[in-house]
C-alpha cells in the first residue's frame, strides 16, 4: 500500500492522508469528478457538477447521501469542498495532487470533523484502498467496502 503518511487530531477534528499513485494527475483527477470513476470508489453521484459553486449529492450507501459545495476547483491540482451527511455536523475536505518522480501523491485533508475522526482516517484510507485499485485496472467491488474497513481499522 502506498500509504505516505496519515494523522488525525481530535482537537481540531482534522484527518489528513497522503497516498502515492503510479497515475498521471489526469487519471486522479478523472477518477475524484468522474461519474463512472467515483462509483467505483467513493459513491455515486446523483446529482451537480465539480464546478465552483455548484453543489454535488454523493450517494455512500442506498438512501445514505452526501451533499457538497464546491469550493475550489483547479483540475489536475486540486479539489475543496463542503461535506455533510444527514446525521452529522458540516465539514469541510480536500483533495491536493501533487507531481513526483514517475508518479503523484494525493493528500486527502478533511477538517472540522467533530465526533467521527478515528472512523473518518479509517473510512478515508479504505476509500483510498478503492481509488488505487481502481487506477491500477483491478477495481474492489463497493459491496466489499465494510469488510475491509474492519480490516484496516483491525490491522496493527
């Protein structure tokens, strides 16, 4: 796993991962705004575009929906927006891509989480998990996604 490094902070409710992907910035940036993309690691969007302003409806579980506005959005770069689910309180999350020798480093920061961080750095490092396999053509199927879940949040 190309796992660079992750924190989380109770305090300030911040998690914060970063993640090494042998993919062009392109083929990131396709798979955090594609809609056939996300689906295969995040959720389905059902409704907006990742344009600044518009806001965008993710779909995580059957009737399990999160709405975001976007903040910022420079393609290729970066991506920041709102996060809110209906049992939770707003946050805010961002996607940073970064140039490397021969391949690109993802930052995922997300902040003003309250109660949820432990299981947010969990839930993020999973997702993560589903992005890489996907990029590398061998995509887990989201059925699966809670099974490994547990298993990251069990591993030592």
């Amino acid at each position: 796993m190309p796992l660079l490094r992750k924190s989380f902070d109770v305090p300030s409710g911040t998690v914060c991962l970063q993640w090494t992907l042998d993919a062009s910035s392109g083929l990131i940036w396709r798979a955090l705004t594609g809609i056939e993309p996300l689906q295969r690691w995040l959720g389905t969007l059902l409704s907006g575009t990742f344009s600044i302003g518009s806001n965008v409806e993710i779909e995580h579980a059957q009737d399990y929906v999160c709405t975001s506005r976007i903040i910022s959005c420079k393609p290729g770069q970066s991506l920041e927006m709102t996060w809110k689910f209906p049992d939770e309180d707003p946050s805010q999350v961002s996607f940073t891509i970064e140039s490397t020798a021969g391949s690109q480093i993802l930052t995922v920061r997300h902040i003003g989480l309250t109660k949820e961080v432990g299981e947010y750095l969990t839930g993020w490092q999973t997702h993560l998990l589903y992005l890489e396999d996907f990029l590398n053509g061998t995509p887990r199927p989201m059925s699966d996604f809670w099974g490994e879940y547990e298993r990251v949040k069990n591993a030592p």
